[in-house]
C-alpha cells in the first residue's frame, strides 16, 4: 500500500503591542538566535507569516502580527474574518515593563472579543513577557495581579477554564522554552499515543525519566518519569537541557562553521554517581533523553535498546492511504511489541560502549 505523511496544519497567532517581545522570542525558538542577538531584530511590519514543519507531520502557520496602533486596528476592523478565522492557538504577549497597562489590556480584549467571534474553541496563551526587569520579589505579586485581571477579561468575552493558560517569560532564562513547550503539547496532534509508547520503552529500559525533544528547535515534546525521579526538586529541568542543548548547537556551529539550525550531534553522556544520562537521536524529527540509574551495563543496553525501538517510534507520522482498513499505525504498531529483539540485562550483560546512532 501507499504511504504518505499526514500533515497537520495548525494556525497561530503571535500577538501584543509593539515592542512586547513577540518577534524575539519567536527568533530564539524557531531561528536559533540567542538572546543577545535579538536586539538587531526590527519591528515587525503588519503580519509576517511563517510555515514551520515540527515534529515531520505539524505544520505550524504561525502570524507574527506587528503591534502597532495602525496594524491592530487593521487586524479588528478591515482583515478582521482574515486573521481571526480558523485559529488553533492565539499567543498573546504582555510587556510587563510597559507603563501604559490599560492601553495593553483595552488591545487585548478587542483582540480575544474578535478572536471568540471567529475561532471560539481556540486556545489562549497569555505570556507575561520581560519578567527580568522586575525585582525578585515582586515577580510573584505582579504576574499574579496580571494573570486576575487578563483572566476576568477573557471570562467576560467568553473564555473559560481551560481555554486560557498563563505563562511567565523572559528570554534570559529557561521560562521562555517552557512557555512555548506547553504550545507546542497542545498542537501536537498525536501526544497520547506517543506518551503511550515512551511509557512501553521506559518500563523495558527500567529508566527513571525520558525526555522527548524537537530536534530543530530543542523544545521539550513530552516526558515520562518514573519512581522517585518525581520528587526530583529540579522542577525546569526539562527547560534548562533546552536551553542547554541550544547553546551546545551554537558552540558546534562555531567550530564547524555551519549554520546552527543544520548542527546535529549523534550522542551525548553523562556519568554521574547518583545517575546516567544520554541523549539521542530517536527518529529524524526528536532526540529522546534517557536518565538511567548508575549501572554501567543497564546504561549499555538502553542505549542499543534505543537504537532498536527507533523504527517503532518511525511509524508515528504515516498513514495508509488506501484501503478500508486505513489508520495509523499508532494503534496496530505502538506497543513495542517485539521485546525479543530487546537486549537483556538482568545478568548484567549489556552491550558494548560504542557510540549508536547517527545524525
């Protein structure tokens, strides 16, 4: 039978006032700027629209919507149907540092009234951007104060519960990758079945956690955690190796001289006393982070178990095309089904410590 990929395409809009940061932060995590780099970046002129291929079958249409005065009301009145139709996630983005706070949130509620006119089962996420520039102790009580005041808007235009999410952020820590992770889980389409799966591997792997990573963009898919790592008091772990992962492709990329968004790497460990960790490549679109307990043959057979489970995790993004029968092979081919081909380890014989996978 014929195959393809399926491909699914979400909308996206990336709103807020002029200079909240929205084209930054959509730059570090889409483009591999850093931080200090961002600063040559100009202001965005009406809508600059981007097609982002993520995790092979998700087509993100993200609209990077310029802030001005002029364009959002452009956006509200003449493109209104044009912009707020068929949305799948609005982004909106909160200068906290701006002195004119009813002005930001008179735009806001104009823009999540037209929003619910449109696309009334979107999602919302409210990012509370620049929180660096306010002092550690007030962090808390003012992303509190804004998150009361942004939520009784959206309650009042019609959203409620769970429509709405609330996301502190600023580009100099790990808050930013965790933010657009939590977007990103949402518009993954098929999350569940490959939770579903990482659980299977990580029983046969006997491993504490195991982290799935975008590979383009280093943002956090999923993860599965297991037995006492719960209590790991780390709570943005998963956002710190992001952000570590990033600066690692930027320091390839200086010593290779290629381009960042085009470094890859086929592994990476680390043996510590207390746990083992590596990460790899799972399939062409993700590298899979595996945290094992400190057992140099447990450690081995996880990694060619790794290798072997990859065309498993392989089939996510196809789908039959023809025939009555036609489904993806989520269901018929998730359950890691062939443990035959697993290496054991109960005697303590794993595999060799040879590098497995390839970029």
């Amino acid at each position: 039978m014929e195959r393809v990929k399926r491909q699914k395409q979400r909308k996206v809009l990336l709103m807020g006032r002029s200079g909240a940061g929205k084209s930054s932060m959509r730059s570090i995590i889409f483009s591999n700027y850093v931080a200090k780099d961002v600063r040559r970046l100009g202001a965005t002129v009406d809508v600059e629209h981007s097609n982002i291929k993520f995790m092979g079958n998700l087509m993100l249409n993200l609209w990077d919507c310029g802030g001005q005065d002029s364009f959002v009301e452009s956006y509200l009145t003449n493109q209104r149907s044009h912009v707020f139709t068929s949305v799948a996630v609005l982004i909106f983005v909160f200068d906290i540092s701006s002195k004119d706070g009813g002005s930001d949130m008179v735009s806001f509620a104009s823009t999540i009234r037209a929003l619910h006119e449109f696309s009334p089962q979107s999602k919302i996420f409210v990012l509370v951007h620049k929180m660096d520039l306010l002092p550690v102790d007030q962090k808390a009580r003012i992303f509190q104060q804004r998150a009361i005041h942004v939520r009784a808007t959206c309650e009042d235009e019609g959203f409620l519960g769970q429509q709405v999410d609330f996301w502190a952020t600023s580009i100099w820590d790990q808050s930013l990758y965790r933010a657009w992770t939590q977007v990103i889980y949402f518009l993954v389409p098929n999350a569940s079945a490959i939770e579903s799966m990482l659980r299977k591997l990580a029983e046969l792997l006997d491993a504490r956690e195991l982290i799935l990573y975008e590979r383009a963009t280093c943002l956090v898919v999923t993860h599965i955690t297991r037995g006492g790592e719960g209590q790991n008091p780390y709570t943005d772990r998963f956002e710190r190796i992001s952000s570590i992962l990033k600066t690692h492709k930027h320091s390839m990329a200086r010593h290779s001289g290629v381009m960042a968004a085009e470094v890859t790497f086929a592994e990476m460990q680390i043996k510590m006393g207390a746990f083992m960790f590596f990460i790899t490549r799972l399939t062409e679109n993700t590298n899979l982070a595996v945290v094992m307990p400190s057992d140099e043959s447990s450690f081995n057979a996880a990694r060619v178990n790794v290798q072997l489970a990859r065309r498993e995790f392989a089939q996510l993004d196809i789908v039959e095309k023809k025939g009555k029968d036609s489904q993806t092979t989520t269901g018929a081919r998730s359950g890691l089904s062939g443990t035959d081909d697993m290496v054991g380890n109960e005697d303590g014989e794993g595999s060799t410590s040879s590098r497995v996978g390839e970029p």
